[in-house]
C-alpha cells in the first residue's frame, strides 16, 4: 500500500477495476454533505429509518473520543463523486473493547468489491492503531464489532466472507399514537421535574449507572456527556425525570427529529435511553415514564413512537415495551470479530 499524503489518496490491494474509483481519506472540510447523503441514500434503499442530518453528523464524528477522523474514516469516490465510504470508532464495553465499523456503499455501486476494500482497510486501520498502542486497553480482548439490519440481503453473506459472526440481535419497536395510551401511575415518592441545565450530570450519571446492568455496557467518558447534551435536535423539555427527593430514579429521553421525519413522510417521536436505577426498579416506574413520554409525544401531533432494544435485555425491557403496545418491525443484527492485541498475554 503506498499513501500519497499531500491528496491523502491510497492505493489500496484488491481494489476492483472500476474507472475512475478512487479511495482517499475523509476530509472533514468538504465531505460531510456527501457522507450524509450516500448514507441516507443507502438507508433509504434497505429501509433502515436513520437519515442524519450533515449537523447530527458532523457533531457526532467531531465529539467521538474513540475516532481520529483523519485516520480513521475512508471515502471510496468515481470521478470525483463519492459511492461510498467506511468509519472506525473504539469503545470499551464491559470487558472487551469494540471496534465499530461501518462500511457503507451506495445501492447502484453494491456488488464490484468496495464494500470489500472498505472493510479490508478499516480492519488494517485497527491492525496498526493496535499495534501503537492507541486504542484502549491491551489486556482485554478487542472485537471487531458491526451493526445492520438483517432485512437487507446484503448483509449475511458480505459478514460471512468477512469472518463475522452474529453473536446478538437488537429491534426496532414502533407503537401507534392514536391507539389508546396505556395508564401507569408514578410510583409513591416519586415525582417528575422539569430538567435543568444544573442537574444534567446527575441525570447522566444516574442513567450511566442503570446501563450497567445491560450486556456490555458502555464506558462512557466525558466526550460521550458532552456529545449527548449538545446534539442539534435535543430537547429536554420533552424528557421525563423522575426523582425520590435528591436522587434520580429513572428517566427517559425522548427525541423528535423534524428533518428525519419529512425525509420519510412520517411523524414520529422516539424514546431513547429508558433506564430505571436497581433501587426503584418493579415499581412501575418504568411504565410510568413509557406512558406521560407516549402522551407528550401525542400532545406535539405526532402519529407514532419508536425505541430500540436489545432484543436479549438482561432486565426483560422488551417484554414491558410490548405489554404497552409496542411491536417489533426491524431486527438487526450485531456481527463481531476476535482480533489478537499486538503484545498481550493472549496474542
């Protein structure tokens, strides 16, 4: 592989023959409006509901800690137009570290072997920052790690010729707003309160402390605070808190993304980080919260909400989502890869 710095163009092994294709490293001053696009034209084709705006982006690559964006980000391009593009970001979850990859090609460029050079040079990227030493802990193990939608037949056979396995699965639920809301009252001694910029970390830490209980739980670093209270959509006016006295005890983030939601002729709200803390849990705290999140997103006019999960939730999450009427209409799939740490007692 030889990398021609000044234009940051690699010449990559087994890169198809296709006339004008070219891969090169993002740039960050030009190519977030064309990352947007390809993935939300590609997402738009498999039907996968996530269709970021160029800002939502931008923000989210800009504030990952685990991402050096001029290393860890490709761009494959035909005649100056990109087709696709791949990005690396490490986490540590539980005892492991991931590394998440996302290969990402347009619908009209699948099937020439991008994809295959995109995933090749991101997993040569994690070979390289492992072997410096500039990628979490060297004595846990590192997987390679990847998300996507199993209704897309793409997917199984381009994870099997990789040598990713599924080892787990996460849904999309949806639940009609203009069938009746479910009743759940708030447990005793625990109330809701409007959310101040004040008590930000200690909804955050609250909410970190609960995920622990779920399978690999994310290590979260002060980048991760910083990313999720200055996202370009965020509105805590809509979030339900509750506190018992000076402790928070469960909350739910809800979100509406005005834009996503034109994109695809819909109106809907989602419930995002529902988490209840071991002390206030089978109380029905969790319902209570479901529900006034179903009646504020009622009240804006939209017509459904929406949550992910993992399908295999360690505290039965799913099985309340679906006794308050929630149905699943996506599965996903979380396809991982052992990788040896250059060094460690294991390699």
């Amino acid at each position: 592989m030889s990398v021609d710095r000044g234009s940051r163009v690699l010449e990559l092994d087994g890169a198809p023959s296709v006339p004008g294709l070219v891969f090169r490293h993002f740039e960050r001053e030009r190519d977030y409006p064309a990352v947007a696009a390809v993935l939300s034209a590609a997402n738009l084709h498999d039907g996968v509901d996530w269709l970021p705006t160029e800002a939502a982006l931008r923000h989210d690559w800009e504030l990952t800690d685990g991402a050096d964006l001029d290393e860890d980000a490709l761009v494959a391009e035909i005649d100056g137009a990109m087709v696709g593009f791949v990005d690396h970001s490490w986490k540590q979850r539980g005892e492991h570290v991931m590394h998440h990859l996302n290969p990402v090609v347009l619908p009209s460029h699948r099937h020439h072997g991008i994809g295959r050079v995109l995933l090749a040079w991101a997993e040569a990227r994690v070979a390289r920052g492992l072997a410096a030493g500039t990628m979490g802990n060297p004595d846990i193990p590192h997987v390679l790690a990847a998300w996507a939608d199993l209704e897309i037949p793409e997917v199984a056979p381009f994870a099997a010729a990789g040598g990713y396995t599924v080892v787990g699965y996460g849904i999309l639920m949806t639940r009609s707003l203009a069938d009746p809301l479910p009743e759940a009252p708030m447990p005793a001694g625990v109330e809701i309160r409007p959310v101040r910029a004040e008590d930000h970390r200690r909804i955050w830490d609250a909410d970190c402390e609960a995920f622990q209980d779920h399978r690999d739980p994310t290590v979260r670093s002060e980048a991760d605070f910083l990313r999720w209270f200055s996202q370009p959509d965020i509105d805590t006016g809509l979030w339900q808190v509750a506190w018992d006295g000076d402790e928070v005890a469960g909350s739910v983030m809800n979100f509406v993304f005005p834009e996503e939601n034109e994109k695809l002729g819909i109106r809907r709200g989602w419930l995002e980080h529902i988490s209840v803390r071991r002390p206030w849990r089978r109380r029905g705290l969790a319902a209570a919260l479901i529900a006034r999140s179903l009646a504020t997103l009622r009240e804006l006019g939209l017509d459904e909400a929406a949550l992910g999960a993992d399908a295999e939730n360690l505290t039965g999450a799913v099985r309340l989502y679906e006794g308050l009427g929630f149905r699943r209409i996506r599965t996903a799939a979380d396809y991982r890869k052992a990788i040896e740490v250059p060094g460690s007692a294991a390699s």
